[in-house]
C-alpha cells in the first residue's frame, strides 16, 4: 500500500489533531524550538498559535461535558460508570486547565481586578456545577432544586469560561 497523498502529507504524515496535541504539548512543556521544528512544522511556521490551541482545547473538553452530561441525564439509574467517570474528569480537566491559562497568562503579565473576578467567577460556577452534580449521583433523592441548578450552572460555567478565555487570551 502506498503512502496517500493529501492533507496529512502536507503535514509530514500527521493528521491535524496530531500536529495540534504535539504543538500544544510542545507549548506546554516548553521543549527547545528545535525539536518543536521536528514535530509541528505549522506551530514553527506560525500557522497554528498557542491562543488557538487553547481555545479549541477548551471546547473539546466542553463538548465532551456537555455530551456525556446529556447522556448521563437520558439514562437511568444506576448511572454508566464509565459515562460518568469520564464526565466528572473532564470537567475536573476543564477547570484546571483554565487555572493553568490564568497562572501562565498572570506569570507574563499582571492580571487586573476584573480578570481575575471573571476567572474565579468561572471558578466558582465549575465547583457549584460540580457540586449539585455530585448530590445528584448520590443514592438519595435529591430536591428537585438541585437538578434545576445542575441544568442552569453548565450553561453560566461555560459562558463565564469563555469570558475568561477572552480576557486571558487577549492579554497575553
């Protein structure tokens, strides 16, 4: 079989989700810029920049949320383990990586007041969804406040995320 000639040959064999995760983890781990020229010829050229990475890597892990939430909520109890396991570390992801976009974008210049009110806004909206969302796995019933809250906070954790994103992003 030959080699297919294409949009991964351009790309010196690799897929575009390969050259984005090996740029991000590149960007990550701040190895030598020659070694980043072997693995993503596009980061190198500019073509690809670390904000678009993080925005698109942000709504992966919301979509991820998002689709195994609405998953978990069509299903019966008990609930599918694998489902909701990935569920709760995906969103235990999301917001860690949007503390790591605070402290490296604060680390390269100073956040302001409203910066930082946004990121713990976003902050405190993950553990509240994460909370009323914990309560409702629970083998108890829970009050029927409990699952409302849990169908409103996704929604303003990932609006106030993306504010966040925005104001992070556009100062660093």
């Amino acid at each position: 079989m030959g080699q297919r000639r294409g949009a991964s040959h351009e790309l010196g064999g690799r897929t575009p989700g390969q050259v984005a995760w090996v740029s991000w983890a590149l960007d990550r781990f701040q190895l030598p810029g020659a070694l980043a020229a072997v693995y993503c010829p596009l980061h190198e050229e500019g073509q690809v920049s670390t904000n678009q990475i993080r925005i698109v890597a942000t709504a992966l892990l919301f979509l991820v949320i998002f689709a195994s939430g609405y998953w978990l909520s069509r299903s019966a109890k008990p609930r599918n383990a694998i489902i909701l396991t990935i569920h709760k570390l995906t969103s235990l992801a999301a917001v860690v990586f949007l503390g790591i976009v605070a402290y490296q974008t604060n680390r390269v210049t100073s956040l302001g007041a409203i910066e930082w009110t946004v990121v713990v806004g976003a902050g405190a909206l993950f553990l509240s969804t994460m909370a009323t969302g914990g309560l409702l796995t629970a083998s108890k019933p829970m009050p029927a406040a409990i699952s409302t809250l849990h169908r409103i906070t996704p929604f303003l954790t990932a609006l106030s995320s993306a504010i966040a994103l925005y104001l992070l992003l556009g100062r660093s």
